[in-house]
C-alpha cells in the first residue's frame, strides 16, 4: 500500500498521479476522514488515560468523596464507549479508502488512458509469414486430439479443458526448458500452494481489487482462496519477516492459476486465451529499494532472452498509466504475434511494485545503519503456458497440420523435432 506519509504531504501529487491512472478517488474526502480518524485516536486515548487514573484513585478516597468519583467515572466512560464506536465507523471508512490508492508511477512509465494506447518501444522478429493458409491453434489440435472440447463442459463446466497426448508433453518441455534458464540465473525454484488465506491476498494487493474474480474455498470455514498467480504465495512466503537482501532474492514459482474469468466470444473459448484454471511461471524478486529498478530492468532482459530463443515475433510495451494495476509503478508487457489472428497478444508481463506490498506483508531488511526498512518486490509472469502453446503452434504449423517443435524445446521433448 502506500505509504501514508505521500497522501498526508503531497496530496496534489497524489491527485495527479490518481488522474494519469485514470481513476477516480477522493484525496480530499479521504484527508477529512484521515484527520477525523486521528482526532478520535487521540480523543479515546486521553479518556482512557483518564479512566485509569480515576479508577486507581476511587479506592484510596473516603466513602463521602466515592460517589462524586463514581459519577464521574460513569461519564467518562460512557463518552469513551461513544467514541469508540464513532472510531471503528471511521476506521473502516478508512481503510475502504486507504487501501485503493494506487503506487506512485515510475517517472519513465508512459502516460496513457487505457491499454487501447499502449504503444510497443520494441519489436522481436516480423510477424510470421506461410506459403500456405495457415490454421487456427485450435482447428490444429481438434485435428490432433490434442484437446477435449466437449468433456471439458460436462466435467467441470464452461471453461475448463483436457490437453492430451503430444500438447502435454510439450507444456511441460516448456516448463522444465523455462525453469532450466531461470535456475542459471540464479533464481529459487518453488511449488508454492495453490491456496491461500485472505492476508496473503490483501498483501499482494488482490484485495480488496480483486474479490469477484478470484474462488473461494469454504468461505466461514477455511477462508481460503484459489491463487490467480504464483505471485501470491511466493511474494507471501517472507511475510513478517526481516530478509537479507545484500544479494536480492531471487524465486521462479510454477503452479496452477485460477480465476474468474469469462471472454467475450466463443472464439476466446476455443483459443484459451480466457479460462478458469491455467499454469503459469511467476518470477519473484526482494532487493533494496536503490536496486529495484536494475532489477526490473534485468527481470524483462530475461523475459526477452526466453522468448527470443523460442523464435516467436514479439513486441515489448511500456504499459501505460491507465493499464496499470495499482501496486505497479511500472511494467512491461511482451505480446507473442498470432498468425490467424494477425494481431499480438499479451503472453508476459513484468511489474516493479516498489514497497507496496511489503508494507503490506511486513517484509523488511536491515540497511547500513542498522534500521530497518521495507523491501522492494517485483514480479513477472515468465510464462503463461496456455498462450505459449498458442504461439507456439499457430507459428510453427506446417501445411500438412503438423508443428514443428522450437530448437531449444527439442532435448526436453526427447529429440523430437516435430508432433
């Protein structure tokens, strides 16, 4: 979250930051209560420093002075049982409030309305070109048996499917080739659990955003949620904590994703571009807060040189101030060039969320003076294997339905070079 320092000091730069991310809320109404807020927490603190003092003293006087202390305690007390009702009403305006400031943008973040702006600062690779009519990722694999499209609906319901045979084996090629590159450099390999409770949802800033698209397991009962990024449980893996980040940490989780998300067209269905369950590689990084834009930077240098080595087109993009979620101060999205649908398509994306959730989760370092103080964290989306198999078929399709299989994916689908 942010720091409330910012919004208490430079409530004009918080406006204007509200403004580029094209939001709407209320620094002025929020000041009001901010003040009012402090004003009780002072108000109640005096009163029952009052209460404590009267209390001690009603023993000690004569049984002709009680009754006038006695009555005094009675109002003391009742104005202090007032007043901390009116303190939990304004606590919760509060926080209903506090917790939906978005970060500070990054002075190089672009400044746009929304993503129909975002605008690619590079490009990897022409679009891909066939001397035949190429096929959709999806008329390939019905053909192939690579994916059930009918018992999917009557298992589990709409948006749910079966990946079978020869697509199995080459998401997890991708998964061990992915995880392969990020153990060179240096990164933690995690399986982190695919539930959580609400603090580490709230302290990675899905909550309070977020409640509608997420699945909740048991609600007043376990209380836990079905994670929508590998993010979650591994930002959350420090929580509490004070971490040596001398060296920054380094995680690269693998899981299984779910959320609540409908598309707009059955074509969104057949291309799983929108489903309820898939798998995605999450890095995650902690470093001190002077290191976290290097880090950012070298976090896509990474996200590029994986993709780059896959030989599929892509553009990167400095997403814009009113695409970006409110932890991030600045992210990068790279988006993989589909060939039926001649346009690209969001496959990665990289944040820099500065201290927002560590102020949240708690999660601090020690720096050179001994003080301590809260981490930066940053988080990039490797790959998110449904669309990986997306570009990876629709691209390397050949015109008698087959797919050739990418170089560097070949001595993790046992040498063959093509299915």
């Amino acid at each position: 979250m942010l720091d409330i320092k910012i919004i208490r000091e430079n409530p004009e730069q918080v406006k204007d930051n509200i403004k580029k991310r094209n939001l709407i809320l209320d620094v002025d109404a929020f000041l009001e209560i901010d003040k009012n807020k402090n004003y009780l927490i002072v108000k109640t603190d005096e009163l029952r420093a009052l209460k404590n003092k009267v209390s001690k003293q009603i023993p000690t006087l004569s049984n002709e002075e009680k009754p006038a202390k006695i009555a005094e305690m009675k109002k003391v007390w009742e104005e202090l049982k007032s007043l901390e009702i009116k303190q939990k009403e304004v606590d919760i305006k509060w926080k209903n409030m506090y917790y939906k400031f978005p970060n500070v943008l990054d002075p190089t973040a672009a400044i746009w309305k929304d993503d129909e702006e975002n605008k690619a600062v590079s490009k990897f690779l022409e679009p891909t070109k066939f001397d035949f009519e190429p096929k959709t990722h999806y008329e390939i694999w019905e053909k192939k048996d690579w994916i059930d499209i009918e018992k999917w609906s009557e298992v589990s319901g709409a948006r749910f499917w079966y990946l079978k045979w020869d697509l199995v084996f080459l998401q997890f090629a991708l998964v061990n080739y992915a995880l392969s590159q990020l153990w060179a450099e240096w990164f933690t390999p995690v399986l982190p659990p695919l539930m959580t409770k609400q603090k580490a949802m709230f302290g990675t800033g899905f909550f309070p955003a977020d409640e509608d698209g997420l699945y909740q397991v048991n609600p007043e009962i376990d209380e836990l949620y079905m994670i929508w990024t590998a993010e979650v449980p591994v930002t959350s893996y420090h929580c509490d904590e004070v971490i040596d980040v001398e060296k920054p940490k380094k995680y690269v989780g693998y899981s299984t994703c779910f959320r609540r998300e409908a598309g707009s067209a059955w074509k969104d269905t057949r291309w799983i571009l929108r489903w309820h369950q898939f798998d995605k590689i999450e890095m995650v990084t902690f470093c001190k807060p002077e290191e976290s834009k290097k880090m950012h930077n070298e976090m896509v240098a990474i996200e590029e040189k994986v993709w780059q080595s896959l030989g599929i087109p892509y553009q990167k993009l400095n997403v814009c101030s009113g695409d970006l979620w409110n932890p991030a101060i600045k992210k990068y999205d790279l988006e993989a060039w589909m060939p039926w649908e001649e346009r690209y398509r969001e496959v990665t994306s990289c944040s820099n969320v500065w201290e927002y959730q560590s102020r949240r989760l708690n999660i601090k370092y020690k720096d050179s003076d001994w003080n301590r103080q809260f981490v930066h964290t940053l988080n990039w989306t490797v790959i998110a294997l449904s669309r990986c198999l997306i570009a990876i078929i629709e691209n390397y399709q050949t015109a008698d339905w087959n797919v050739k299989i990418p170089k560097v994916l070949i001595p993790f689908m046992g040498g063959r070079t093509e299915i």
